[in-house]
C-alpha cells in the first residue's frame, strides 16, 4: 500500500512511525509533514485544508489510502473530497465530524440519547448568556465557544466578572471567528480526567489504552491551556470496572447515537471523560487521535495499523483482534518559550542525531523543520519525548533523561507529567 498520512505535528508523525512498522506498507508520505517526519515518509509541502492539492497528489503518486489526522481538514470535508474520487480513507466524513466542530450538536446529541454529560444551555446572544449565569449565581461556569478553536474555546470563569469577559471576547470580539457564534455554559464537573480513543467503523467499537493528557502550560496545572504539554498510558484512574461503564453508558450509546443520525461515525473517536462522583461523563468528543495522547498509545499498539485503518474504510472492524503492550508509555513535550503564546521560530535544536532521534527515547517532532542537516525549531510545540517501560514511572524517568540531552533556546516544558492528578 502506498498511504499518504495528512497533517504535520506530534500526532502525525507517531501514526508515521507506526504505519512504518507494517510490512503491508510499500510508501508513506506525508502533507505537509514538519522536520522530524521528512527522516520516515517523504513529505510533500501540500497543506492539510488544500483538497485540490492533496488530490492532484493522490493521482500523481498513485496513492491507494489517505489517513486524515487533524480536525480541520475533517470538519471542512477532506473525506467526503477524497471518498468522491474513490479513495479510501481513514477519517469521519464532515457530517460525522460535527461531533468534534460544533459542540451544541455534541451536546443536543448526549441530551437525546442520554449519554451523560454536564448540564448546560446554548445561547446565540452573549447578553443572554450573562443573564443566566447572572440567575444561576455558581461559580466555577465553564463557558465554550461551539466551533472549532485549537483547544482553547473553553474558559473556566470563576467569577461573574470572568463570565462577562469571556463572553464578550468569544461572542462579541470574536477571538475564535464564527465559532463563537453560539456558546454552550456548562455545569462545572470535578474529577480524574481520562482519555479515551477508540477505532469504530460504526458497526464495532475498539477503544485503545487509555491515557491522560496535561493541559495546562505549567506545572502545577498553572497557567493557559495548551494543545497539550505531555502524557501518560495507561491513565491510573481508568479501571477495569471503569472501562467497562464506559462501553456500555458511553462508547456504545455514541457509536448508536451517531448511526440513528444518520451520520455513521468512521476513523479514530476520543472520548474526553470525567470520572466524576456521580460516574463517568463526557467532558468533550474529538473526531480524531488526540495530541499527544497519540504518542503513547500508539507506540503500545502491537497489531498492524495499516490493516486497521483499512479493517475500518471497508467496515470489517469486528473482524480483527486489537492487540496492546503490556507496558507504560509517557511523552514529555518540549515546547518554544512564551507558547502558547507567541514565540520565537527557527532555532536550532541541539542533541539530535541525522534521524532527529536521541538515545533510549523516541522523539516525535511537532514543531521542527530541517534544513543542511540541522533541526530548527518551527512551532508552539517543538518535540515529545517519549518512553516506554515496565511502569508509567519508569517509562517517565526515561523520557525525562531524553528531554536532557535535548535542549533549543528557551525550551519550555513541564517537569510534573504523571505526577499530577
Ligand atoms: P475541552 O477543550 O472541551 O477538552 O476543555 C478543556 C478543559 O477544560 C478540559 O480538559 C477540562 O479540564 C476543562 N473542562 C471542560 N469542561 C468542563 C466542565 N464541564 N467542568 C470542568 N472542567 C471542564
Ligand atoms: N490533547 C487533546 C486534543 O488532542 O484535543
């Protein structure tokens, strides 16, 4: 199989080198791909919303599949363009990619089918919003933007003053564009937080290991959210027991949900949960592998990935046994200094080799180019550091003895991934 992977940070280049493992994969290439990706699959400078560009590729190279990894480009159609032209594809179709791009129709779809979920109302007008939160009067209030917002479309207002303020930027300055046209305030929710991703075809579901993402930029869980700083799998909190409430009060019911929609979910689905008191919850729905939960499940996946993606384009997902390593995997992400801020671009990374690799660790590159033989930095967030080991703890003391031999100026990241609740 020739398999063109879309997209060009962290995620991508750990699906990479994981379809690189398949003895079914003859070429991999990547649009655009980053510095890091070039040294396993030949990157081709198309970008990810470009469906003319990337289907003018897939026709040149005589491409047989196309993995579309961001939201994006999945939220603005790439598989519909790409299934139009008979190309099999691993990604949901736009209608399906709703559940991740407007958070109102995720929300009305758990309130409909009983999936739960914090409690929360939809308002068009910010005037109207604030009157609510106003007469409700509790505090914390978790306002979202409904679209698409590179992760940073939640605020967690802990006053009225915050409430006001974030409605005003989403809805009235429009930070995030048209998708703070409506917001959704939300019922806070406390509890461990998990990820959850699982390949559905929209007759099966197999969800992954499970894993725990580190959101905030500084340790202690201070400071703005990030696309996320680093992560663990499996997540400590997710039980057995836990796992099996899941399937039943969440995992199947979406998967159902989705279908009686008429918008059969196909491709990667990430269940954002809170295990609250009163029990598992959805705190987000995304239509994709996470980043940087990928670059710790992923590397524990011991079946083919070529052949599940392709079990998933032709529905026979139910087919296959989904085989996971027995051991821990954690990824500590390097990231530029003042992200996610702004932030310098074009420094060179030291303590790389030629393949960008370093020793006893794996670094997937989120934010590089290369140029002459040296890696640059190149984005928000630069490399992951990633290990595996017997234990969690173990595989962290490993990728944190990678993160010091690695070093750019003002390199950024959090010294307490997994230590943290
Ligand atoms: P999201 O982008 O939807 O994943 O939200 C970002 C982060 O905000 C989540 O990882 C949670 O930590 C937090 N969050 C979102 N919704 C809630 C909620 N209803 N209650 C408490 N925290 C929340
Ligand atoms: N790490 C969270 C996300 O990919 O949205």
């Amino acid at each position: 199989m020739k398999i063109l992977v879309i997209g060009g940070g962290g995620r991508e280049h750990a699906i990479v080198r994981k379809l690189k493992e398949s003895p079914r994969v003859e070429a991999l290439y990547c649009a655009p791909g980053n510095g890091g990706i070039s040294c396993d699959a030949q990157c081709i400078s198309v970008g990810a919303m470009d469906q003319e560009g990337v289907k003018d590729l897939v026709r040149k190279e005589k491409i047989d599949f196309v993995f579309v990894a961001p939201d994006d480009p999945l939220a603005a159609g790439m598989v519909d363009a790409l299934e139009a032209e008979g190309i099999p594809c691993f990604g949901p179709n736009a209608r399906a990619a709703q559940i991740e791009s407007s958070k109102v129709f995720s929300k009305n779809l758990m309130k409909k089918y009983g999936i739960p979920t914090a409690g929360y109302e939809v308002f068009e007008q910010p005037e109207k919003a604030f009157g609510y939160i106003k007469a409700q009067g509790k505090y914390p209030v978790v306002i979202k933007a409904d679209g698409l917002a590179l992760g940073k479309g939640v605020v967690i207002a802990q006053t009225e003053a915050e409430a006001e303020k974030a409605l005003h930027s989403i809805m009235e300055d429009k930070i995030f564009g048209a998708s703070g046209n409506r917001v959704v305030v939300e019922e806070f929710l406390t509890g461990p937080e998990v990820s959850v991703l699982a390949f559905t075809d929209g007759n099966a579901m197999k969800p992954m290991v499970s894993s725990k993402d580190h959101k905030r930029a500084y340790d202690g869980d201070k400071g703005p959210n990030t696309g996320g700083m680093g992560t663990i799998s499996p997540n400590p909190y997710y039980t057995e027991e836990m796992a099996r409430r899941c399937m039943e009060e969440i995992f199947l019911p979406t998967m159902k949900a989705m279908n009686a929609e008429g918008r059969k979910f196909k491709g990667c689905l990430y269940f954002g949960l809170m295990l609250t008191p009163q029990g598992p919850k959805v705190i987000e729905y995304n239509s994709r592998f996470g980043d940087p939960e990928t670059q710790v499940v992923l590397p524990r996946l011991k079946t083919d990935l070529a052949e599940i993606i392709t079990a998933v384009a032709e529905e026979r997902l139910s087919e296959l046994e989904i085989c996971w390593s027995q051991q821990a995997c954690a990824c500590v992400v390097m990231a530029s200094g003042g992200y996610p801020g702004s932030y310098p671009k074009g420094l060179e990374i030291f303590g790389l080799n030629a393949q960008g690799q370093a020793e006893g660790v794996v670094v997937y590159h989120a934010g590089t180019k290369l140029e002459n033989g040296k890696f640059y930095t190149n984005g928000g967030r630069v490399l992951g550091i990633t290990a595996m080991g017997e234990t969690v703890e173990e595989a962290l003391a490993k990728a944190y003895e990678g993160v010091a031999k690695i070093s750019f100026e003002g390199a950024m990241y959090r010294k307490d991934i997994g230590k943290i609740r």
